[in-house]
C-alpha cells in the first residue's frame, strides 16, 4: 500500500492523511528516517488513536496565543497552528503555546513553512521522559528538540533541527539504535545536552502544563542575515540545505 493509502485506512480525513504523508515523506527525503514511514508502523500500533479529533485554539491575541491538542496527533496541531500563523501573520511576535501536543515529528518541517513565507520561527517540544542526567538516574526530560528557521532574501532559508539526544527515539523505533543509546549528546559534555534538554522542559512545562507540549515564537524579521552567512560559507552545506 501506498503511504497515503496506509495513513487513510487508520481513519484519517484526505487533509490530514495529506499533511502527514507530506511530513513523513519529507523526513525520509532528507535522510531523518526515525521521522518518516516508519512512523507510519508506528501510528498503527497506538491503541487510543483518534483519527476524527481536531485540534482547538482557546486564545487568540495579537502577541499570543493559546491551542490545545484536544486529542488529536501533535503533528495535526502543529500544522493547524502553522497555517492559522501563516493567515494572520504578527504585526512583530507572538508566542503560541500548545498543550496536548503529541507525537510532532519533525520540528524543522514546520519551522521551515514559516520561514519559506518570510517569517523568523523557533519551536520546542516535550516527549516523554527518556534523557537520564548524565551520572545515572531515572530518565528525567525527552529529546526535546529545537528547531529555528531564518528566511532569506536569496532562497532557502536556514534551518537547524537538534535533538537533545544522541540519538532519536526514531532511530531506536526502527532498529537503527539501540535503547541504552538514548543518552544525551555530547560525549563527555553530555551535561550541556542534558542541560539543554531539561531546560526546554521546564519552559513547554511552566507554558503549557503538564501533559506534552509545544512552544512557537514567530516573528517579522527586521534583518537579512542569511545571504551573507552563505557567502561567508562559500558553498559549504548550511543547516537545513538540500
């Protein structure tokens, strides 16, 4: 079968088979393959699945707003609150903040939306717990990427997507890592990683409770940084690039 044909079977509507075969097909086409049709085997395998929920936006200001999941996958809320930044753009900032907000896939993918049409973007997420302290412990924070886009006036915009592990849970899904492998990066400066990784937890946390979440800054730019970095570069692949 088909993705899109293995996605619509779980129950999905045409829009949102479409929005997440774009998203696993896009990770698979820049080698992230912990994020692409893997995940697919993996959407099959969730028992509390709920391919008919949409998510809601409970606040909406100029320089904020407020979305819950409201049991829909993470990667349908986030793209929801893509298209809702990219048809009301902030006159400057905004902060959006989501709760319920679980799986989200790539962060780049989104990032990279917003930037394509000219705006700054950043966005974490949480995930269970899976990251332990570097001297051994419980797991205390997920992978909790961050993702920051930056247009540009020339093409591509630079996008840089990091996880907080040393590998992805991705990875360890689809059996190209092993469990004990989920660490966070860095080697013997696992610290900064795990610093990193706890961080961002305590931000979605302290922003959007308890349950997993997500946090979006999205802005106007007022500078064109990225032709000059490329230039400085000189043709050496940038964060992001094809």
């Amino acid at each position: 079968m088909l993705p899109e044909e293995r996605i619509a079977a779980l129950g999905f509507s045409a829009a949102d088979t479409a929005t997440l075969a774009a998203h696993f097909l896009d990770a698979e086409s820049r080698g992230k393959l912990g994020h692409g049709l893997s995940r697919i085997d993996w959407l099959e395998t969730l028992p509390d699945l709920r391919p008919d929920a949409a998510p809601r936006r409970l606040h909406a200001d100029p320089g904020y707003e407020r979305w819950d999941g409201n049991g829909a996958l993470g990667y349908l809320t986030l793209a929801a609150i893509v298209d809702a930044q990219l048809a009301a753009p902030p006159a400057h900032a905004r902060v959006v903040v989501a709760s319920s907000c679980f799986p989200t896939g790539m962060l780049g993918w989104y990032v990279r939306r917003l930037a394509e049409e000219g705006l700054v973007a950043a966005l974490t997420a949480t995930s269970p717990a899976r990251l332990a302290h570097p001297d051994g412990g419980k797991p205390l924070a997920g992978t909790n990427p961050l993702a920051i886009a930056i247009p540009s006036s020339i093409g591509a915009p630079i996008v840089a997507d990091v996880s907080m592990g040393a590998v992805t849970y991705g990875d360890v899904l689809r059996g190209a890592a092993r469990p004990d492998e989920l660490v966070p990066f860095g080697g013997e400066q696992a610290h900064k990683g795990f610093a990193l990784a706890l961080g961002l937890e305590l931000l979605v946390g302290a922003l959007a409770g308890d349950d997993f979440g997500a946090v979006l800054v999205v802005a106007r730019p007022e500078a064109d940084p990225v032709p000059e970095l490329r230039r400085r570069a000189a043709g050496l692949r940038l964060p992001g690039d094809a």
